[in-house]
C-alpha cells in the first residue's frame, strides 16, 4: 500500500485517513479473518465480490519489508515476517482497504483523474520548496516499489475510502443536554469524612481448632505453595575472580605510566573571587584603589557599591574556570594577588586568588598497584574471549560441563535448590550468582540435563550452566508450616472482625448518627478529604479506589465502607459540590471532545460490522501458509 509514503506525509488529510485505517483494524475485527475455504494458487483472500490475488499480496508484501531494511537497516525473511506478525498485518491491511473499497462502490463514491492528480500536485510529501517536484515524485515512488499507475490506483482508492469514513464519523457536535449530563456526572465533586477500623484494633483470636486451621490451609492454597526449585550445576566466571593470577612485568607497567601519567596527576586549584564591572573607568577606579594598598572588600563597598557586589567563583582548576581570558589570568596570580581589570562579553572582571592548592603528580612507585589492577582488569576481558572461545569449544566438542572445567581449571558451583526469585527453601537469598537477569533467566527456560551456552551477563560476567533436577511446585504440608497459617488465620479473623465494625458503624451513620461521635466513643479521630472527583486524580490518596465509586453512589449523610491494606475504612459523605457547566469552559469542551470521538467509534464500528455482513471475509490459509513456507 502507501505505507511508505504515509510516513513521510505532512497532509492532514492522509494523517487522518491513516489514524482511521488503524482504528478500523481492531474495531471491525478482521484480526481472525482466517477461514477455512477451498484452495486457490491465485487467490489468498476474498472479500466480497473483490479477491485478493497471491501476487498482489506478495507485492505489498516485498514492499513492506523493503522500506522496514531501509528504515531498520536488517533483512528481514518470509519465515520471520510472519513470526514478527509482519505477513498477516500486510494481509490485513488489503482486507481492510477491500472493505472500504466495497463500501465506497456501494454508495456510490468515485473521484475524477484531475481530482487525484490535483490531490499529488498539493502533497507536500512531493514538494520541493512549495512546489510540485516530479523527480521527488518519481524517486519516492520507485524507493517505495511502486509504478505511478500503482500508486495512482491506491491513491484513488484512499481518496475514496477517505470521503466514506469521513461521511460515516461525520459528527461534530454532539446535544449539548448530553455533554452537560455528562461534564455534569464526571466533574462531580465529594467532601468526606473517613473513620479507619485498623485489623490491629481488634481483640486477638483465639487459636484455631485443627478443621479449621485444616480447612484454611486448604482454601488459601497459593499462600502456602512452595515455587518451582531447581537444582543447578553451573560454571560463573568474573573478570575479577581471573585479573589477579594475570602476570604484568615493570616495562609493560612503566610504559603504562607513561601513557596515563596525566590520569594520576591532581591539578593545581585556586580559590578565585570576582569583582564584575559594566564600564572600563570603574573597572580601572577600583584598580588603582587596589593599588594604593585598599582590601578587596574596601574596594567593592566604595566603588561597586557593596561589599556583596564579591562574586566566589570558588576553588577551581584552570579548566573549570568558564572563560579562557579569565582562567590565564586567575593562574598567574600569586596568593592574595589581584588582577587588573580583563574585558569580557559580560563586562570587566576583577580577580582576586585567595587560596592555592598545587597539583600533585604521583610518582611511578606511588601508583604501581593501582595501575597494575587496572592493566590487570583490562587483560581479564580480552581473557574472558578468549575463555569463552575454549568453553564453547570442549562442550562442541562433546565434553559435559564439568569435564570442560576440570580441563580448564574453572570452578564449578552447585545449586542445591533455586526459584525463580534467586531464593533457596529457606527464602534467603543464593549467595555468588551474577547480577542482572540472564542466570535466573537461562535456568528456568533450560531443559534439564543439558549444558547451556556460555552466556554473557551485562557486567561482563560469563557463565554456563545445566538443570539437574526440578523439584515441581506444590502445595506445603501443614505440619511444616502451621506457624505460618496461624498466623494468617487469626490476621484473616481480625480483618473480618474489622469489616463487621466497619458494617455496624455504617449503618448507625445511616440510621442518623454522626460519625465524629462514634468515632469519640471509640477513642478514634476522624479525618476530612479535600473535594475528591469520581474519577480519583492520582494526587487524591485519601480513599481506595474500590471505595471512591461507592461513596459517589451514596447520599449526602450517608456512609459506606470498604477495605484497605490494614483494615477497612468508613467514609460518610459531608458534602455534595455540583459541577457547573457555565463555569468550566475547557472542561465541558474536553468531555465534548471525548463524546464525539466515542460516537464516532461506535459509528465506525457498527459500519465495519454492516460491511462485513454485506461481503464477507474468507482468507484461504492454505494458500497463505504456502507463499510464507520456506523454499525447498
């Protein structure tokens, strides 16, 4: 199709023809357009009266790919277009332009050649400097595979396609009695008062009875399920664990400290202030006062005006000073020295050092065994290619994973037991495993009893592991973890003791009590919410989610509750703020906005459903699966 010139379009119209298009796909549901049907070697979609032929969805297909090389710089094949979902998404596209094409016949839509070719003419995409370009056009069409009859027939088509889904979403304004019920029930605003009834408030359960205890070990299974362990045979290496057994001799360090003297040496700093004038004849007035002996606060009360007229630039290196001019002379001054007066964009500067600290340039011997571990940790990396090269060699070569390290002399560590958090049985945390995701990863996707390949992890760890065993998830004997269900049984009896209260409170609020009473025999406070919308901003923390849809059904007065992670939480409506759509222009035209663009979908989507009806949609899978198959 025009997918590749789509993407260069600036037009407005073909923007919103093409949001349309994708909009269409999922609505109209041609996402299962697989059919069974009789097989046809010319033939791989049929949409009405309109087939679709195998060349023609090759072509598109071709194209779609092309421009993806150009774009991503990788080749793709048949084989992946159709794993990436590439080949059935071209598919859709033409069914989809095949219905738009029916329908527009249907009613009766066409366009004249002057219209198209005027509609080219105006694209910016073909346009050089305002203007029409033909070599632009003819370049874009042959980088994109098309012939100008090709591209003037799919051009034709859109036009058309366009002019009928714009007829069916054509809908600009919505009854205003609708958008102000609306705005109306969205912009809605509630005061509550809250009272919590944490779990923790209420009296300590007994302990429960062994049926009980029985049964809610049974009920909350998932609670209680051990994960999935494995038990793990691995080979980790770490540049670290190798950089100390790698040999560095004095004239490989020597020369290396040569190369990277300037890495060790500290710069010389200087604290620096600044005096900053607007004019040269202040500039050299403050000078001259420096001169006759006046301190550099003296000098900036009497001349710049205040003595908070010094600027600390602070203690910087020769490079950290912002301008060059400034920076030369700042580090020819000695301790206490000022500048005279040095002309910049900003005006004329001042310059006082009140502090030095020199450079320091260690000797050979100071950092010896620091430059020795970072040549050594340097060398480690290109040892682990070259390792990893050897590994992958003796298991190719048919070694088991503990046979490679035997012959390499690598450390083999075992896995007793391992989930897919990291964890062993205890829940503690397996100690020497390498960072990042790829281990924990490559041991839960591994087949057991086969040795992986040597895989590098992002902090430049290599590793190389086998599954020994798997130990299935299951659900844990109660006798191994009856502590831990009675626990959660008597913290599951208090939050049902806490949802009791809370029912209780509710209904004597709404029986006519005040909650700020309740809540005063019951020793608690209550807390008042700012005026919450019915959507719940994401700053409004106040009251769960669960519980804002609640409180917004109930009347002014009236109470519900609902849990929280803690306990439950009674909210009683304090005060009802209605939305006035005479005071909120943009908010009445945002929910009109979202009107319109909701009845323009149900309109779109009930048209795609009567196209359908009309002309079916048959895709022969047969023929399909055979232009992807590889060739033999």
């Amino acid at each position: 199709m025009l997918q590749s010139i789509r993407n260069q379009a600036k037009s407005w119209v073909v923007f919103i023809l093409f949001g349309l298009l994708i909009l269409s796909f999922g609505i109209w549901g041609i996402a299962d357009i697989f059919r069974p049907g009789v097989s046809n070697k010319t033939t791989v979609a049929s949409v009405g009266d309109i087939d679709i032929s195998a060349q023609a969805y090759m072509n598109d297909l071709r194209r779609e790919l092309n421009q993806i090389q150009r774009a991503q710089g990788m080749t793709i094949d048949l084989n992946q277009a159709r794993q990436f979902g590439i080949a059935s998404r071209v598919l859709r596209q033409m069914v989809n332009d095949a219905l738009l094409t029916q329908g527009a016949h249907d009613m009766g839509i066409g366009l004249s050649t002057a219209t198209i070719a005027e509609s080219i003419r105006n694209d910016r995409t073909f346009q050089n400097q305002g203007r029409f370009d033909k070599a632009l056009y003819e370049r874009i069409l042959n980088d994109s595979g098309l012939t100008e009859a090709r591209y003037v027939a799919l051009k034709r088509s859109d036009m058309a396609q366009a002019q009928l889904t714009g007829a069916v979403t054509a809908l600009d304004q919505p009854p205003n009695f609708l958008v102000d019920k609306i705005y109306r029930y969205v912009a809605e605003k509630r005061v509550a008062e809250l009272l919590l009834i944490t779990d923790a408030s209420m009296p300590e359960p007994a302990d429960p009875d062994a049926t009980a205890l029985a049964d809610f070990h049974k009920d909350n299974a998932k609670r209680f399920t051990a994960p999935e362990y494995r038990q793990v045979t691995a080979v980790i290496i770490r540049p670290e664990d190798i950089a100390p057994s790698i040999g560095i001799d004095d004239k490989a360090l020597k020369d290396a400290y040569e190369e990277r003297k300037t890495e060790f040496e500290t710069p010389e700093k200087r604290t620096i202030e600044q005096l900053l004038f607007t004019d040269q004849a202040k500039a050299d007035t403050a000078y001259d006062d420096f001169k006759r002996g006046y301190t550099f606060e003296r000098v900036a009360k009497e001349v710049a005006g205040s003595e908070a007229a010094i600027l600390k630039l602070g203690t910087l290196t020769k490079k950290e000073v912002a301008l060059p001019t400034l920076a030369d002379a700042a580090f020819k001054l000695g301790k206490g020295e000022v500048s005279p007066p040095i002309k910049s964009d900003l005006g004329w500067h001042i310059l006082r050092v009140t502090n030095i600290e020199p450079g320091k340039s260690p000797s050979f011997d100071e950092v010896r065994d620091k430059l020795k571990a970072t040549l050594q940790k340097e060398r480690a990396i290109d040892a682990m290619v070259d390792l990893e090269r050897k590994i992958e060699d003796q298991i190719g070569r048919g070694s088991t994973l503990d046979e490679t390290a035997n012959k390499l002399g690598l450390k083999v560590t075992k896995i007793a037991a391992i989930d897919n958090r990291g964890n062993d049985p205890a829940g503690k945390k397996v100690e020497g495993l390498p960072g990042g995701p790829e281990f924990l990863r490559q041991v839960f996707e591994q087949n057991v009893k086969e040795d992986g390949l040597v895989t590098e992890t992002q902090s430049g760890t290599l590793f190389v592991l086998r599954v020994d065993a798997v130990t299935p998830s299951a659900l844990k004997p109660l006798d191994s973890v009856k502590a831990e269900v009675t626990a959660a049984w008597k913290a599951d009896q208090r939050h049902k003791a806490a949802e009791k209260k809370a029912a209780e409170i509710v209904a004597a609020v709404n029986g006519g009590k005040k909650l700020a009473d309740i809540a005063a025999e019951m020793k608690l406070k209550v807390t008042e919410t700012p005026a919450l919308l019915r959507s719940g901003a994401e700053d409004e923390k106040d009251v769960p989610g669960a519980l804002r849809p609640k409180l917004f059904q109930t009347k002014l007065g009236q109470a519900v509750s609902g849990p929280t992670s803690d306990g439950y939480l009674v909210a009683a409506v304090k005060e009802v703020k209605p939305a006035d759509p005479k005071t909120d222009a943009d908010g009445v035209k945002a929910v009109r906005q979202q009107v319109v663009q909701l009845m323009q979908s149900d309109l779109l989507a009930g048209f795609g459903a009567a196209l359908r009806e009309r002309h079916p949609v048959t895709v022969d899978e047969d023929a399909f699966n055979r232009l992807l198959a590889p060739q033999q």
